[in-house]
C-alpha cells in the first residue's frame, strides 16, 4: 500500500473512527485501525465488536492495499505533522513508514486478515432524520441511562420514531428523561433500544452532516451520516412501561429561572457530600422554594429563591447529581418543578416546551 492525504483531513478521518477502538480488550487488533486504500479512496475502519465504523476520505493511491496500525500511535504521529501531504507506505506485512515533510516514523503493523470483518447490515427498516433535531434530544435524555450492566435494557435508549414524531427515553430506575420532537418520519414506525454507547457518539460523529440516516436490522443499528457508517449492535429485551411512571397529578408546583435554579443546586450541592440528599422545601404561601443540604462532620448549606408557586407546602429530597442533569436538559429559560408528596417522584419541566420530562424519585428524608 502506498497512500498520500492532506494532514487535516486524514486526522479528522482517523479521530471519527477512533470513536469506535476498544479502550479495554487485552487484543491489539480492538484498539487498531484499518486502513484499506483502493481506487481514489482511503477507507479507515475500528470496531470493539460491539460497535463497528466506517469512513471514507479522498486519497492519491499510488498502490492499492492495506494496513493495520495502533489507534492511539497513529493519532499522535499524524497529530505531530506539519500541515503538509502525509504518506504512509507498508513496507512489508508487519511494517509501515509515515512521513510528512522532513519527518519519517517505521512503525510494527498487524495483520489485515485478522482485523474483523465489517458488519454487513440490511436494514429492515430506515428513517433518515434531522440532525440537529436528533443530536438535541440525545443530550436531554442520554444522561439518564443506567450504567448497571446487570441490566442491560437500561443502559439502552429507546428510540421510537414515529410518521411525525421522534421520541427518545432513558431510565436507570431513579430518574426518568422523556423527550419528543416533531419531525417528518417513516410511514413504518421504528422502536428499537440502541446502547447509550452508541447513542452517546451520534452527535460527535454527525459532524456538519443535515441528516442521519437511521436503519434496523434483526440484531444491529445502522447510522450513516456523510462518508461515515457507524453499526452497532441493539439490545433485545422489554423496556419499562415508562408511562406508567409519569405523574399525571400535583399537589404543588413551583416555576423559577433554569440558570437561576441550575447555579444554586450546584452551590447547595458542595455540601451534599457522601451520597447526602438534596433538600427541596416549596413554600408557596411565601413564594420561596429552599434548597439545603447537611453532611455530617462537613457542613451544612442552603439558599432561599423567589418563585411563582401554588399548592401545598411541601419538602422532598433528591440525588443531588441527578437534580443537576434534570435542571440543565432544559432549553428553556423556565421550569417547573412539581411534586405530589414526599414519597412520589418529582416532576421537571421545560415551561413552554412541555415535549420533554425529566422525573426523579425522591430520597427518603430520614
């Protein structure tokens, strides 16, 4: 193989695909890139075989072939380059030189034939969908994916895309993040749980890209955006009845500023150390909403907010975390925090974009 490419678009081509190198297998391969040069192409490849990409560059092919070189070592080589052509050229089956300029690294490569072959996806089923819409309800609803493997159909998102609507959900059984656009769908509805891993890169690897191509076959998830394929597997299983966790009902309900409430739930926060509740008292006789938090042999904190609030008075506690991933889903300059009791689960929402929930259980105040 012998291969020339600009700097810049051969490191841009190698950091998409780095997205998808094993950062844990004790197997070399997983955490090496293929590197196939043919036609006027240069095609890299990655997978950690449970997820797999693909993507595909312009290229001066003096001679067609491939290679096999180290992720992390090929990142840093290109990185180190001037912005010049860069040329890598196998020497032998277990060689390669990478050059640019006055600068020539000989570094060992792998076998090609040992690399695992790229899943070759039939989708049954495919919506193409617009980015921008896909990547923001990603961010609202990713973080709330468990990461308890014991179960996997939570560490999963599920997808449900509809004739006119996309609609996103994840749980890790202590909080609840729904979130629906609007969109021009498939006539054929779509649902599959698609891993949070793989959920999580669409929106890094969508790049400048207006549509994602989103496709279903029996076992694995297709992405194609642009010059890149991103396949992953999905995860049987039935997902909760998230519905039936939303409360249709509040006795109390208080509306304040995001960024107001954001930057004192992260100020109360300091002091609900060692898995400490954060404590939320509504009282909407003195429109006041007051957070504080107490960690023995610590501290103890708290802030008083001015709020627009009706109904009960009322105090609840909340993984403080969670309230902070809540509070920031948001896109709204308001939202609404609305409870039944101590014991039932809180509700946020975005004041004026009622299309996304966020619900967390409470903690028990002792």
């Amino acid at each position: 193989m012998k291969v020339s490419a600009a700097r810049s678009e051969l490191l841009d081509s190698i950091s998409i695909v780095s997205r998808g190198l094993s950062s844990r297998s004790t197997l070399p391969i997983l955490s090496s890139v293929l590197l196939d040069a043919k036609g006027d192409e240069l095609v890299l490849q990655s997978t950690d075989l449970e997820v797999s990409l693909r993507h595909s560059m312009p290229a001066r092919i003096d001679e067609e072939g491939t290679a096999v070189i180290p992720g992390r070592l090929l990142t840093d080589i290109v990185r180190s380059m001037p912005e010049a052509a860069v040329d890598i050229e196998t020497r032998s089956q277990d060689e390669a030189t990478i050059s640019c300029a006055q600068s020539s690294f000989d570094v060992r490569t792998l076998h090609a034939e040992d690399f695992p072959k790229f899943p070759e996806v039939s989708p049954g089923s495919v919506a193409v969908l617009p980015t921008d819409k896909l990547t923001e309800v990603i961010k609202q609803v990713s973080r709330a994916a468990s990461k308890d493997e014991t179960r996997p159909v939570l560490t999963g998102v599920l997808t449900i895309v509809e004739p006119r609507s996309l609609k996103m959900v994840a749980t890790d059984s202590y909080r609840l993040a729904v979130r629906e656009v609007e969109i021009d769908g498939p006539d054929e509805p779509i649902e599959v749980v698609i891993p949070n891993k793989a959920v999580d890169e669409i929106p890094r690897l969508a790049g400048s890209s207006e549509t994602v191509s989103l496709g279903v076959a029996e076992n694995q998830v297709v992405f194609e955006f642009g010059s890149t394929v991103f396949v992953s597997r999905k995860i049987d299983g039935r997902f909760p009845n998230y519905t039936q966790l939303i409360p249709t009902e509040s006795e109390t309900k208080a509306v304040v500023g995001r960024e107001e409430l954001l930057e004192a739930v992260k100020r109360v926060s300091i002091l609900a150390q060692h898995n400490v509740p954060l404590r939320v008292s509504i009282k909407p006789e003195d429109r006041t909403l007051t957070l504080s938090a107490s960690t023995p042999d610590i501290g103890e904190a708290s802030e008083d907010m001015e709020v627009d609030a009706e109904g009960e008075e009322v105090e609840i506690a909340f993984n403080s975390s969670f309230m902070i991933d809540g509070v920031s889903a948001s896109g709204t300059e308001q939202v609404a925090l609305e409870t039944t009791s101590p014991l039932k689960p809180g509700l946020l929402t975005s004041v004026g974009d009622e299309d996304l929930l966020y619900i967390l259980m409470p903690v028990r105040i002792g």
